[in-house]
C-alpha cells in the first residue's frame, strides 16, 4: 500500500487545509489506535469532503465521522500498523502535541 500519491504543491496544499480544519477541533484526543476531534456541527460537510479526498490518495486512512448532538467526532485511524505513526503527525497537524504516547 502506497503512503500517499500526492506531492508538491499539492501535497503542501492538502496539508495546509488539513491544519486549518483539523485546528478548529474544539478537542482533540490521541487514543491507543486512533486520534479523535471533537468539532462544531457546522464544519461536517467540510470533514467528509477533505476525509474524502484524502482516502482517494492516501488509503490507508480509516476515517469515521459521527454526530454527537449539534457536534461531530471525527476518529482517524489506519488500515495497517506500518502506517501507524501518521496518524501522530495528523494529530499534530491540529496543533496539538504527542507527548507520552497514546493514552487508551
């Protein structure tokens, strides 16, 4: 399985998309096998299609997205552990730091 088929400028563009939304996250949590984000229900048609897209280049990515009342939680997870450190860096890109390792 290929990591991600983007590059470039493309690449730099998804991933400053992916911080802006990501940053937006009212909370954010690393679990022991996924990262989870917590945001206003207004920003869901936005999650499902930058999730979308980034299932179409990266598949490895296992996404779920669900409403929780006037919220959406949003889980990120991979499809194989050779993958695993990425969703680190996704959760990073949120803004929020790994500091002891996930917590279960």
């Amino acid at each position: 399985m290929e990591a991600c088929s983007l590059s470039g400028d493309d690449l730099a563009t998804r991933l400053a998309e992916l911080k802006v939304l990501l940053g937006r996250a009212l909370v954010r949590e690393r679990l022991a096998d996924c990262a989870s984000f917590r945001f206003r229900g207004e920003d869901e048609t936005q999650l499902r299609d930058l999730t979308q897209k980034e299932q179409e280049c990266c598949g490895f990515w296992r996404f779920s997205i669900e409403r929780d009342g006037s919220e959406v939680v949003m889980r990120v997870g991979v499809a194989s552990p050779q993958f695993e450190h990425f969703v680190d860096r996704f959760y990073e890109l949120s803004g929020a730091q790994v500091l002891d390792g996930p917590s279960s």
